[in-house]
C-alpha cells in the first residue's frame, strides 16, 4: 500500500475507487510535461485480481509521471489530453527525501486552469513510487487507487478562505463551537486566498502597498493581492491580504498542543475572528468599526491577544506566510479538505463536522452525540439539573397549564354567550322589521303606515 496526497484539482468524491493498469514512459528530457515527451505502451486486456478464470476486461489507464518541470495542472492534464489517461500517480521528485507521511502533508495545489481536469491524481513520495515504476517496466501490473478518509486520532482540516469573505467569516462563526467541543482532537490549518498579478499596472485596490504596523516591511509591488469584497467601498484587496496575514500570525502566535500529542487549537483565534465579523463590518461608517488595522487591533485587545507578539510575527514572517498563501492555492477561494480529502458538501456547520467525524479511527464522544442529533454546543455535566430540580420544573409546568385551561374555558364560555347574544338580538331585531303597526282611519285615508 502507498499513501498520497490527492489534487486539490480533479479530485473524486469520498469512497471513489479507480481499478485500472499502470503505465509508465521515461522522459525524454521534459520531465513529462509535454504529450511528444514520452510515449506508453498500449495496455492490453487484463482479467481483475479476485476473478482468476473469468473474461479479460480492458481496464482503465493509470499513468505514472515524474514530479518537477512544470505544474501539476499541466503533467496531469498532458496524461489526460492525450494519453488517455483515467488517473494519474505523480512519483516525487529523484532527489526528495519525503517520507510517506510527510508526504501527506503536501499541498497538490492548482495552478488557475485546473477547470480543465476531469480525472484524479495524486502525489506519493520518490521511494513508493520509484516500487511502482520498477514494477511496471517488468511488465503489466494492475492497481487500484481509493480515496477513502484517511483515519486517525486527530483529524486535520485545511481551509482555504478569505478574511474578507462573508460566508467564510459567517461558517467560522457557526463552526467554532464544534471546534472548541473537539479541540486537540481537531487540527484545523487556515489557509487564505492571496495571488500575485502582473507588475506595472495599477491594482491599489487589491494589492498590498504596505504591511501593517511594520514600517521596515518591504512588499514587492503586486505580489500580495487579495479579492476586493465591497467594491467601490471603503475596504479594499489590500485591507484584506493585510487582515489574513494577522490572523495567520493570530493563529501562530496562540495555538498550543495539549500536554502529550494532539493537535494545536487556539481559542484566542476561534474568539477573535467571532468578535472580528461582529465588530468590523466592511460597512463600518468609521475606521475604528470597520473592516481594517485599527479595528482588528481593537478585537485583538478586546478577546485577550498581545497584538505586540502579532506585530513581531507580522515583522519577521509577513513575506513567508504570504508566499505560502500564493503558492499553496486550492480549486477554489474557498474550499475545505478534511485529512487530505476534498470535501464537496453545502459548507454548514453540521455536515461539516459529520464529515470531520467520519475520519477518526475511533470517533470521539462528540461525534457519537452528533449522530444522534447533538449539536456539539451544549455539554452536560454531573452539574446539570438534579432530580429534585428537574421534578420541580415538570410541577411547575403542570400548575401553569391547569391555569393556562382554566383561563382558555373561561375565555370560550365568555366568546359562546357574546356571540348567543348577538345572534338572539339580531333574530328579534328582523322579526321587529316584519311588524306593521295598524294606524287610524283618517291615517290611513291620508296615505296608510308610516
């Protein structure tokens, strides 16, 4: 068994298996990043393993490439495009040293035009795939490739978003109860949408021009660029690349593990990108409350962070967390993997965490609670309402019904009689219509009733 890292690009959905033959093609100098680079032999008719005896199926393509030269948008979709590839195995780099594991760990990003792959891959170290490449030049070697939720005793969720970003501020707010509930059983890495454009054109609304509260930052002109999210408004890309440098410091600077192994969980950070959504809106009408340097610097204060050990971060690290930022992009601005799976269901709290769920080995206690409808923001304790309290309160329920009945009869007999009432006089008023007085003779000789 070899373990990978699967593409943030064409990725299958959970529980997708691909059974097909490998293929391989040493390079002819191009490191596999042009279709005249290498060629494959034409793979035969194999029978499946488990049906010995049975029909020989034409089994699907599974191309070995080698890592290095080009994208790996491009290597994957060079297999896909033209050598009919249905899956595709990226062996690392000759000179890696990348375990297995560290493996995991590497970020399969997109280069922008990963819209156009419509097949897996993946990424597995030099020496799994240097097994897999020797095999298949002795000759045919059927593989099958799962993308199954790896399983563990913390999960890892990366999350790729934007600090500008309404829906991503808004499901961080909902999700950080499940997140304080699961704490060092959860290793949730942030990650923010930042890309660099062209130099020499104007993009002061979206690049950085300076890096806030480091006066001795030198950002190179439109290398850090962010998504405008109000338009003409008064927040601009560069506010926002600036408020996800803050909160990668705010996460680096808090995070701590728990005594023995586990994850790194910060509640400083969960805290403060709550109170940052509430507090700074891109609407704010001033700077002190709108989406900006002086109003994060006043949530930070507010929720119990040193923005001195931020600004420390930001000084040394703005420059290699943003180029991580540029360089580790995902399929989309906003996009979730859960222990390297991509995920692809509606971004809610719930069917979030029932996905994060399913990767530990042994779920924790909050996730059998989920399944059987907890929310995970509510824990009860030996504290909680004792018998005595709880049978006070069911007496107390039953008193204000019996009240609540009465009142609602007496309500009813009232309505009943009124409305008795009202129809007992209007059947004598139409009976009064009908009646005609008899008048005297001379009234009547003068033109009758009245």
């Amino acid at each position: 068994i070899a373990y990978g890292t699967t593409a943030t690009f064409g990725a299958p959905y959970y529980g997708e298996r691909v059974l097909g033959q490998l293929l391989f093609g040493e390079s002819a100098g191009r490191q596999h990043c042009t279709a005249d680079d290498y060629k494959l032999a034409p793979p035969k008719a194999r029978t499946p393993p488990g049906q010995e005896g049975g029909e020989a199926v034409q089994l699907v393509n599974v191309v070995l490439v080698r890592r290095g030269g080009c994208t790996f948008v491009t290597k994957v979709q060079v297999a896909q495009d033209t050598k009919e590839a249905h899956a595709v195995i990226v062996v690392d780099k000759e000179t890696s040293k990348l375990s297995s594991e560290e493996i995991q760990q590497i970020v399969m990003a997109d280069d922008g035009w990963g819209h156009k792959v419509r097949i897996p891959s993946m990424l597995v170290s030099r020496s799994d795939g240097q097994r897999l490449i020797d095999a298949a030049k002795r000759g045919p070697v059927v593989v099958e490739l799962a993308w199954d939720i790896p399983r563990g005793h913390v999960v890892t969720a990366d999350f790729w978003m934007s600090s500008g970003s309404r829906e991503s501020s808004q499901f961080l707010e909902r999700f950080r109860d499940s997140a304080e509930t699961l704490k060092y059983r959860l290793q949730f890495v942030p990650h923010f949408h930042v890309f660099s454009l062209p130099q020499g054109a104007s993009y002061n609304r979206l690049c950085v021009e300076r890096i806030d509260g480091c006066d001795d930052c030198r950002p190179a002109a439109d290398r850090y660029c962010a998504t405008d999210p109000d338009g003409p408004g008064a927040v601009t890309g560069g506010h926002v690349a600036n408020e996800d440098l803050r909160q990668l410091c705010i996460w680096n600077t808090t995070a701590r593990q728990a005594a023995g192994d586990g994850a790194l969980y910060s509640e400083e950070y969960w805290n403060y990108v709550v109170e940052f959504r509430s507090a700074c809106p891109h609407a704010g009408k001033r700077e002190a409350n709108r989406f900006g340097f002086q109003c994060s610097q006043a949530a930070m204060e507010k929720v119990g962070i040193s923005w001195d050990k931020v600004r420390e971060c930001v000084r040394q690290n703005y420059q290699t967390f943003l180029d991580e930022q540029v360089e580790r992009v995902a399929w989309s601005s906003q996009a979730l993997r859960i222990n390297g799976w991509r995920y692809s269901g509606p971004l809610d709290p719930e069917n979030v965490l029932r996905a994060i769920c399913n990767g530990y080995a042994s779920p924790p206690t909050e996730c059998e609670l989920l399944q059987a409808g907890y929310k995970g923001v509510v824990v009860w304790t030996s504290a909680g309402l004792s018998f005595g309290r709880t049978l006070v309160a069911l007496l107390f329920l039953g008193v204000m019904l019996t009240v609540v009945l009465v009142l609602y009869r007496r309500h009813v007999k009232t309505s009943v009689r009124q409305v008795l009432r009202e129809e007992v006089m209007l059947e004598v008023q139409t009976q009064m219509s009908d009646y005609v007085p008899f008048e005297d003779s001379a009234g009547a000789r003068h033109g009758g009733h009245k």
